[in-house]
C-alpha cells in the first residue's frame, strides 16, 4: 500500500512538473521558431515552417547586436560578482566562525537581517552618485556583492563548524599567518560549498532584471534580462522574435541549473549534520 501511495505522489509530481515547467518552455520554443504570421496567433501548434536560423540571426543583429553587448555585461558582472562573493563570503565566515569576539553577534545578526530586510533602492541610488559610482558596472557588482553576501557567509559558516580547529592549529604551529591558514588549508576545504555559492548566485545574478535596471540605465549597459524588455517595446507584434529572445536568455542559466543540480543540494547540505 505504501508502495503504491509512493508511486502515486511520484507520478503526480512528474505530472504537475511537466505542466508547470516543460509545457511552457516547449510553447517558448514552437513559438521561437516560427513565422512572424503564426507566432502572432500564440497558439500550442507544430510550425508549419521552421525559422529558426533567420529568427535568431535577427534577434542577434536587432538594435545594433544589442544582445551580445548584453551577454557580454551580463557575463563580466556574474564572473566578477560571484568571485567577489566566494572569497568574501569565506573570509567573513571564517573569521565569524574561528575568531569570536563582542563583535561576533552584532555581526551575525547584520549578516540575519540582510536576508530578511528588503533592498532600499533609492537610499543605494544616493550612495552610488556620492560614491561615483551611479550608472557603472563596478556599482552594480557592489550592489550584487552586497545583496548575495548574507546568503554566502552562512553557508560557509555552517560548513566551518564541521572542519576541525586542530587543522587550523597545526597550520599556526607550522609557521603559517591567518592569510595562508585560510587560503592554503580551509578554503580548499570549502570547494562543495564555493561551487553551491558559484552555481546559485551566477543563476541569479545572471537572471537579475531589477538592479540593472535602477542602477545600471542605459542601451550600452544592458543586460541579457533588460534586453527582453527592450524587446517587448520594440517587437511587441512579432513575436516570433520576442519568443526567440527569451529562448536564447533562459538556456544558459536552465542548462548550468540541470548540469549541476546535485552539487547545488550537496552544498546546501554539507553543514547539516553539525551546523
């Protein structure tokens, strides 16, 4: 009986994830690589002509190749972003996790509320035109850092817990400062949670449409997300090639989320047993 009850959840399961999340994608696809005439219909239909090649080669060139201009600002500002946030988001924890002090708790609770407070984005406007830094990629990459650090620093915290301190302490006993005990001996250690850190924050960071659009405003500084909203404005008849851009924007971050969904649960997992 419990046999059968557990089949039957599974194959509800599958059943309500292939409505929620493959219908719309093949609908996505059939309608990408259709004519202009029977996309404009939207309907879940076989094309009678497949276009894919033209549809994408015009997507590619519209607006002066605007989309590679994004994929390219999109791709330094994740590399950047995600990097800044592994090596910091370690650090902090580490210092947080191996060095208490008075200042540990105060900390702990900003590291808490910076999950739970919602951005400011007016307040960070000001910031950024005081710090000269409105309107640039680098203020963007700050904002980013900023809003994924929270989530980092926990993560490796609760993996430190089960890292034993001896290591640490032959480390020290061998001569090595606080730099290379942390680079040489734990954060290798860390390389399941890194990768979770890595995988997540470059899905999300790469799928951010809101911080581009406040504090990053121009065609030049586009990002692959704000170029489907020039899209919708600018072919909102065709859309043929709207549905070509939302195709071509959701593979890369769908096929790192399918390749490395394991790791992603192995690192959010890692801590659990002590943490």
């Amino acid at each position: 009986m419990r046999r059968r009850r557990g089949y039957l959840l599974g194959g509800v399961s599958i059943l309500v994830s292939l409505v929620v999340f493959v219908v719309p994608f093949a609908f996505v696809v059939l309608t990408a690589v259709k004519d202009r005439r029977q996309a404009a219909e939207l309907e879940f239909s076989w094309p009678d002509q497949f276009q894919f090649v033209r549809n994408f080669l015009d997507v590619v060139s519209a607006r002066d190749y605007m989309l590679i201009i994004a994929y390219i600002n999109s791709t330094i500002l994740t590399v950047c972003s995600v990097t800044i946030l592994v090596i910091l988001g370690a650090m902090v924890a580490f210092v947080l996790q191996r060095r208490p002090s008075r200042w540990t708790g105060p900390v702990t609770v900003l590291v808490l509320a910076g999950l739970i407070i919602p951005p400011a984005v007016v307040p960070t406007i000001w910031v950024l035109q005081g710090l000269g830094l409105f309107r640039t990629m680098p203020g963007l990459i700050l904002v980013e850092v900023a809003y994924g650090l929270s989530f980092a620093i926990l993560l490796f915290r609760n993996f430190l817990t089960t890292i034993p301190r001896e290591l640490d302490e032959s480390a020290v006993i061998d001569g090595a400062g606080p730099l290379r005990v942390f680079f040489l001996v734990i954060f290798p250690l860390l390389r399941s949670v890194a990768v979770t850190v890595i995988l997540v924050q470059s899905v999300v960071i790469f799928n951010d449409f809101t911080n581009p659009l406040y504090f990053l405003p121009g065609d030049q500084n586009a990002t692959v997300q704000l170029t489907l909203y020039n899209f919708q404005s600018q072919y909102s008849t065709q859309y043929n090639l709207l549905f070509m851009n939302i195709l071509l924007i959701t593979i890369p971050p769908l096929l790192m989320f399918m390749v490395a969904n394991r790791k992603i649960v192995a690192g959010l997992t890692a801590g659990a047993l002590k943490g």
